[in-house]
C-alpha cells in the first residue's frame, strides 16, 4: 500500500489534465494475481478542495510476451498525448540546486 498526501498541486490527476490542491489524499493498493501474471492497482482519491466525493479507479498491467511489466515513467509535466497537442518539456536545471 502506499498512501500520498502533500503533493504539488501544480500537477494534474490525469492525462486529461484534471486539476487537483493540496489536500490530495491518495491511497494505492497494489495485489498480483493470475500466478505472477498480472498486476492489479487500486486507487482511491479524496480531495475535499476539488471533488464532491471520494473516488476510486483500477488498473490492470499484465506482463508482457517477454515475461516483463512494462513501465512508464511519470514526472510533473510529462505527459504523453496524442495526436498534434503541444505539450512543454519538463524543466532541466543546468546544474544541481541542492
């Protein structure tokens, strides 16, 4: 399980862009079935600042011919559309901040 609060709300919920604030409350529970094969994921959102109730989704991953879950790399800002959307790039600093 992984439970998240604290989050940026200069992000969004989804590839659809959904907005969110800061008190984001999201909750992940992760289970594998189908012998090892799949890969199930539930999510529930609450978000009193946004949406008039809690809400949940689930997404199944399954493994691919090659025996591997595939990944995707999520970062603020980074996401992948389709068709002729402009979509600015992630920021890069030139040199470590920290």
């Amino acid at each position: 399980m992984v439970d998240t609060i604290g989050l940026s709300d200069d992000t969004c919920i989804d590839n659809y862009r959904t907005p969110h604030t800061t008190q984001l409350h999201v909750v992940e529970r992760f289970k594998v079935t189908n012998d090892g094969k799949t890969l199930e994921v539930t999510i529930q959102v609450d978000d009193p600042g946004a949406f008039n109730m809690p809400w949940s989704a689930r997404q199944i991953f399954h493994r691919t011919r090659a025996g591997r879950l595939e990944e995707a790399i999520c970062a603020e800002n980074n996401f992948a559309f389709e068709g002729d959307a402009a979509v600015a790039e992630i920021p890069k600093a030139d040199r470590p901040d920290f």
